[in-house]
C-alpha cells in the first residue's frame, strides 16, 4: 500500500500520489498517459483526474501498479467501479488483464476469449476481483508464458482454474517443473486452428511469442514499442541470453503478418500490416546499428 509519508516531490499536489517505491516499470504512464509521467528515474503525478473517467483511468494504473506504489489520500467512491474494469478490453476479444505482478516486474498480462477455450498469456497477480471476472468469462483453459521471467501466479491460476500451462523447455526452471506442456526447439507449435506460437531465442533461450488470428502478436519481452523513440525495439540492455539470436528471431517474423503487437514490458502498437512489417524491418535494421 502506498505510503503518503514517503510521497514523492516530484508529484503536483492533490489526491493522487506515486511514492519512493515505484519500480520505473512504466505501467502506470501507459494506463493513464494524462495522469502520470517519469520523472527522475521514477513515476510521477503531473496531472490530478478531475472527471469521473479520468478518476477511473488514473485508479485503474493504481490497481494495474505491481508494487501498490500509486496511493489516493482520500479514498475515491470510483474504485469499486475500477476493481470490476479488470479485464479491460483491447480490440475484438483480447483484453488487458491488469493487476501486474512484481515478480515479473510489472509484466502486462493478455486474456484471449474464444469459444474454443480461453488463453491467458503470462501471469498477472492472483486477485480476487480479476479471478471472478475471469470465471465470468469462461475461465482459463491455457495459461500460455512467454518466457520464465512473466511467470508469477502460474501455480495459483493452474490450481484454480484448472489450465493447461505451456512454456518453452529451455525457460523451464525449478518453480515451472511441472508446467504441463513443454515446448522444444524452433519450430512454429500450432497450438489451435487460430493460435501459432513462435519460438523466438534471444531476450532468454526460452523466449517464445504468441500469434493470434494473423492479427494480435504476444510479444512478452522480444519485442514492443518504444514511446521515447517512436520506433519498435529490442531490449538489448535486458537481453539474457543472445542478441545476435534476438536479431534471427526478429528475422523471422518476417514471414508472418499481424496488425497488433502486445509486449510484457513496452508500449503496444497498432497498425495495418504492410506498415507494421515495414516497422518490423526498420525495427531489424535498427537492432543491427545497435
């Protein structure tokens, strides 16, 4: 829970705050751009909400925030309305689950909703508002990880739920031994007739990404948009394992099409698919200058 007496500086006066615990993840700054932005190294309230939707949104990032560093000093009738937001819808049948974990650094976690079965893509924090909003969409049927750095509440989420879990073997470590599924080497696993996962080594040996109706990409931490140089990046300065594998399996994601790319950490980018791929090659030529 937020501490005001811990309250940053930087923060304009009002009822909204962010303290000295954030963790810089950025979760809070795309949630609710007009509320919070960085500031030293760290989040900051620059604008206090006034209208009911600004409330909404700017509560939204406190429940979205994975340290619970975001706190209110009056308590706001709006939260409850907040609580239940959760998932909160994308584009189609694809939401944004919420409730990011510290364990994973503050991952952003992708509910898939088809009548062949749910997907849950990483895992966010195990909460009981989200967890009842899930069981009123149908549940989970497969809890997809991208990597073994976004696994947080698996367990719970696999015991609750009953889903299948599915992670690359290479990303397989002590708390994901007994993940149901285990995928191995390179090639595209076909995992229904509208979902493919692509195993894409780099960000770590494990890492694999999600493609869902040639339109939505779950990118985990391959890949994603960056607001501060407009521009879709890599992380080289988090990559685990091997950039120059990074730099192949950003290769090869240019033999499919998608529209949508949803990352754990980054900003998500939307765009027809001529453009994105033309993105994607500069994104390719960039990683090779870098």
């Amino acid at each position: 829970m937020a501490s005001i007496n811990k309250k940053r500086k930087e923060n304009i006066e009002g009822n909204f705050f962010v303290d000295e615990t954030c963790i810089n993840c950025d979760t809070c700054r795309w949630v609710s751009p007009k509320v919070f932005k960085e500031e030293g190294g760290q989040s900051s309230v620059y604008f206090q909400p006034q209208t009911d939707e600004e409330k909404i949104s700017a509560l939204q990032a406190l429940l979205a925030c994975p340290t619970s560093s975001i706190g209110t000093k009056d308590k706001l009738p709006e939260m409850k309305e907040a609580l239940h937001s959760f998932p909160l819808l994308v584009e189609d049948n694809v939401f944004h689950c919420g409730f990011h974990s510290e364990q994973s650094f503050g991952a952003a976690s992708y509910f898939i909703q088809r009548e062949e079965g749910n997907v849950l893509i990483d895992s966010p924090k195990f909460v009981k508002p989200l967890v009842k909003q899930l069981e009123k969409l149908g549940g989970i049927r497969y809890l997809y990880l991208t990597h073994k750095d976004d696994v947080a509440d698996h367990q719970l989420f696999h015991e609750h739920f009953g889903c299948e879990r599915i992670l690359h073997k290479d990303d397989v470590g002590q708390d994901t031994r007994m993940i149901e599924t285990q995928l191995e080497g390179l090639e595209p696993y076909k995992l229904s007739e509208d979902i493919i996962i692509i195993p894409v080594p780099g960000h770590t040996k494990g890492s694999s990404i999600l493609l869902y109706k040639d339109k939505f990409l779950f990118t985990g931490d391959h890949l994603a948009y960056s607001d501060s140089r407009q521009q879709l990046v890599a992380f080289k300065g988090a990559c685990w394992y091997s950039w120059a594998e990074q730099e192949k399996s950003m290769e090869n994601l240019e033999n499919y099409a998608f529209e949508w790319i949803l990352p754990g950490h980054g900003r998500r980018y939307h765009a027809n698919k001529i453009q994105m791929k033309k993105d994607l090659q500069h994104c390719i030529q960039w990683m090779k200058n870098t």
